[in-house]
C-alpha cells in the first residue's frame, strides 16, 4: 500500500510538476499571510508587518527549492539536463562523434551478423519433424581415424541395404550451384537441383509438394527440384 | 524570539506526526503547536518545516488535501496515513528509550 502511495506521489511530482509548483507557492504564500496578520495582530503597521514576515521568512525561492529536492525528482530532472549537454558537447565535436558512432554500429552490426548465422547454423533446429534424430554418416580409414570422409557409392548401398539401426539411410549428391536448365513451352528455366537417392523424403519425413518418390530398394537417383 | 533550535530531522520527523497524529493540520498551525505545548522553547522554521513535510508526504507517512480553514481560506492540510501512524509508533519508541538513556546519563 505504502509503496503505492509513495509511487503516486513520486508521479505526481514528476509529470504534474506544474501543479505541485501552484500548490507549493500557495501553500508557502498560505503561511507568509499568516505570519503578517500575527505581526499585525501584535500592532505592527501592515506594512512593516508583511516587511517583518518576509524578513523572517526568508528567500521563498530557496524554501521551493529544498521542498522539491524532498520530492527526490531533481535527479531525473538533472539526468534530462546531462543528457542534452551531453548531446551538445557531442554536436560540437562532429569527427570524434562520427568515429564513435561508426564504432558502435560496426561493432553491433558484425555480432549482430555473426550471431544470425550462428543461429541459423548451429542453433535453430532443423526444419523437419524430428530433427535430433537426424544423424550424418561419415566413413573413416582406420589408419587416420581423426579424418571423416564421405561414404562412397557402393558403401552406400551396402549400408542401406544392410543396415538395422536407422528408419531410412539416405544420400544426396554434392549441390551445385549451376542448376539445370528445364525447357517448358517454348520457354528455358533455371533450377536449382539436389540429387537424392530414393525415400529422401520419407527418411526427412518431410514429404513432397509434387511427383511421386519411388519406394522400395531400388538404386536409383532422383533429381529433387526446390 | 529565541535563537531557533537545531533538530535532528528524526525528531522533527516525530514532532509533526505525534502532532497531526489528533487532527489534520496546515504547515503554519503545526508550527504554531509545536511551539506553543515546547512552551516556546521549539521554534520550528518554515525553511525546515516545508521540506519536512514534503519528504514525509513522499514518504507516505502523511498525506494532504487543501481545506478551508476557520477563516476561510484554502489551505493544505496535513494528516497521518496508516504507514504514518506505524511510523509514529517507531520513533516515539525511539524517543522513550532515548529519554531513559538521558536519566541515567545526568544522574552519573
């Protein structure tokens, strides 16, 4: 409750500032009429009265100024007027500010990109269903074990043919770039392909937008359009 | 009037909330009580009064609302808010046990 109510007044000072300033004035004004109709009271001429009050009174000014430092909102208000010198300072001293700057978004922009690709490479999961339980198979030459080379051809078959320990054992060729060139109506289109033994897709379980995937344990070859 | 008598914001702090701690009051009324029952000896001055009684209200030990007085005009009128009453509590323990330190302190 008490948290509320000191987070209400804080507020208050902060974004009805000049309302609380009125109140402060009047209340301060409230106090010094008081003091003159006292000094009245006691037989003094009003005027030497309200001369007696402001005397004893003070600097009102400074009265507002030490009642707003309690409001505890003088720091934001302080922390406003460093920033814009800061902006200032910064204006005046275009070079330094320019390298700065060029620091900074360098230094951002170069995380910004290597953390993307990490994402994308290391970190996002495959886009397929069940993407941990999609391993890559390598071979290797017992004489240097630390080497992994890719399973060549024959192997290949051997492996799938053979194999209990996976639900589908794939290949698919060296991507390149070039494509192919598909001539349709008069008209040639360049696509970009992906060789693929058969039951790629079933093994991805990521099925297929057109066509018809062979099943079975033939050794063929499938272009896979995308 | 006599010279104006340095005090510690604590006590200050429980000077005004034992006094609106009855009724609501404005700034000048609780000066005014504050030295009238110290017998004159308390002279609370406005530049420590006000500031007191904002950083109370920040605190929201006391809350205030304008009024009119009996002569009728506006004035702010202070009053203690449950956390104010707590707080009162506190220091006025405070102020007992700072009083039975004092005995012993000049009967040595």
């Amino acid at each position: 409750m008490r948290t509320l109510d000191k987070a209400r007044m804080r507020f208050r000072s902060l974004f009805r500032r000049s309302k609380v300033e009125v109140e402060l004035e009047a209340e301060l004004r409230f106090h010094l009429d008081q003091l003159i109709e006292e000094n009245i009271a006691s037989g003094m001429p009003p005027d030497e009265a309200r001369r007696a009050a402001l005397r004893t009174i003070g600097g009102m000014t400074r009265f507002q100024e030490e009642c707003r430092d309690m409001r505890r909102v003088n720091f934001i208000e302080s922390l406003a007027q460093d920033v814009r010198y800061a902006i200032r300072r910064l204006a005046k001293t275009p070079a330094f500010t320019g390298v700065v700057i060029a620091t900074l978004a360098l230094g951002i922009g170069g995380i910004t990109a290597m953390f993307s690709v990490v994402q994308a490479v290391l970190l996002a999961p495959l886009p397929y269903e069940q993407p941990g339980q999609l391993v890559r198979v390598y071979q290797q030459d017992p004489n240097r074990p630390a080497l992994p080379y890719y399973v060549t051809g024959p192997h290949f078959w051997e492996i799938r043919d053979h194999t209990s320990s996976f639900e589908g054992f794939v290949a698919l060729g060296n991507y390149n770039e070039k494509g192919l060139d598909l001539a349709h109506d008069g008209q040639a289109h360049r696509l970009r392909v992906l060789r693929v033994t058969s039951g790629y897709f079933r093994a991805l379980r990521s099925g297929q937008l057109r066509g018809r995937e062979s099943s079975g344990k033939t050794r063929s070859v499938y272009g896979s359009l995308f | 009037m006599g010279k104006p008598t340095d005090l510690v914001q604590g006590t200050l702090d429980l000077l005004i909330l034992k006094t609106i701690s009855l009724e609501p009051k404005h700034g000048w009324a609780i000066a005014k009580r504050i030295q009238q029952v110290s017998r004159e000896a308390l002279q609370i001055q406005q530049g420590s009064l006000y500031p007191a009684l904002h950083r109370l209200e920040q605190q929201a030990w006391i809350k205030a609302e304008w009024r009119t007085t009996e002569a009728g005009r506006m004035a702010k009128f202070y009053s203690l808010t449950r956390a104010g009453r707590k707080q009162l509590e506190k220091l006025a323990s405070w102020a007992r046990l700072s009083a039975a330190i004092n005995l012993v302190v000049q009967e040595a």
